[in-house]
C-alpha cells in the first residue's frame, strides 16, 4: 500500500496506536470498513497505517470539526466499543495539527 499523499496545511492527523488482545474475532472486517466509512466521511483525506506488535493508524482531516463528525458517527462509536471490549490491550489516540510536511522519493 503506499503512503497517503501530502496534503495542503493546515490539517490535522489524528495519531491511533495500539497494542491487541488475543481475541481478533472480526477485527479485520471491522478495520476494513471502518477505513471505507472514514473515506465517506466531509473532511477526511487520507490513511496510513501498520502493525507488528504496535498497531499505528494515522488519519488525516481538514478540521477539528470533521474529527468531531467521525468520532460521531454510529457505526464508528459501536467498532470503538468493540475495540474497547475485545481487540485492544492498550490503545492511545492523538490528534495533531501538521503546520509543515515533505516528502522524498528515491528516483
């Protein structure tokens, strides 16, 4: 998968890093589709995400307000309960303000 594209700043990235549980009944179907609904969702731009043992997942936004939408959204509150319930050990979340970015490619 590549990386998301830059983005014209200001915009913001909300930073989600996680550590699971052994129990991942449905995980990946949820992770699936809650990438496609955040895709739908005013204001989202794009995704980045990994996992070895830490889970990091980083979304980009164009405001504080359409962060607030998605964390408002029902079908991504009912995957957090499950994350909270069942996939996650540990989980942190951040939500940064990118003022700067660049990016290199090897030619």
């Amino acid at each position: 998968m590549p990386l998301a594209p830059l983005f014209t700043p200001p915009y913001y990235a909300v930073i989600f890093t996680s550590l699971q549980t052994g129990q991942l009944d449905g995980y990946a179907e949820t992770a699936r589709r809650m990438e496609e609904l955040a895709q739908q969702q005013p204001g989202f731009l794009g995704i980045d995400s990994a996992r070895q043992d830490l889970g990091i997942t980083v979304s980009y936004w164009r405001s504080l307000e359409d962060i607030r939408a998605w964390r408002e959204n029902s079908e991504h509150s009912l995957a957090r309960e499950s994350g909270r319930r069942r996939w996650y050990s540990q989980f942190t979340l951040r939500i940064a303000k990118v003022e700067h970015n660049y990016d290199f490619h090897l030619a």
